[in-house]
C-alpha cells in the first residue's frame, strides 16, 4: 500500500493509502488514514471548517488516539483557524467607521 494525498471538491486535503498500481483516478476510494470528517459534526460554516480540517491534516492528527495525545497542538490549530476570523471581523468593524 502507497500513502496518497489528495483534495477533495470542498477543498478539503486526505490521506489514504492506495495498492500499487491503482490509478489517481480512483484515489478517494483508498484506505483512509485521516484526517476523519470530525469538524462536520461540530456544526461550523464553510470556509472555516474546511480550514479546521486542513490545519488537522497538516499536523498529522489522523484519530482519536493522536487528539487526546496533543491537547496543545488542537488548541494551537483552533486558534490559527480562528485567527482568520479575527481578522475578518475587525475588518468589518473598521469597514462601519468608515463614512
């Protein structure tokens, strides 16, 4: 089995393992290692938990099993995601300021 990476239509990045010789074709139909479709249970608006499960894949948290391990590390990834919105916002309010 072959590690792949890929993105699905919503943006959202995956790895699964693949049998050699299995075209790129059919990548989403492999074995997946993560990270899992949690952050659709929490509810949350496009973009951001697109975002959320992107900054999942990009450190590595493929289960339960790592999240309860890194604390720490769900906490950095929710404030990075979360960071953005931020920004936005205060963007917004300044926007109001404005004549």
């Amino acid at each position: 089995m072959i590690q792949h990476d890929y993105t699905d239509e919503r943006g959202r990045q995956y790895r699964v393992l693949l049998p050699a010789g299995v075209p790129e074709s059919e990548i989403d139909k492999g074995v997946p290692v993560g990270p899992p479709d949690v952050v659709d249970k929490l509810g949350l608006p496009e973009p951001l938990a697109t975002r959320l499960h992107n900054k999942l894949f990009e450190k590595r948290i493929w289960n339960a099993t790592e999240a309860r391990k890194q604390p720490r590390i769900l906490q950095s990834i929710l404030q990075s995601v979360l960071k953005l919105d931020i920004h936005q916002l205060m963007a917004a309010f300044v926007d109001l300021d404005r004549p």
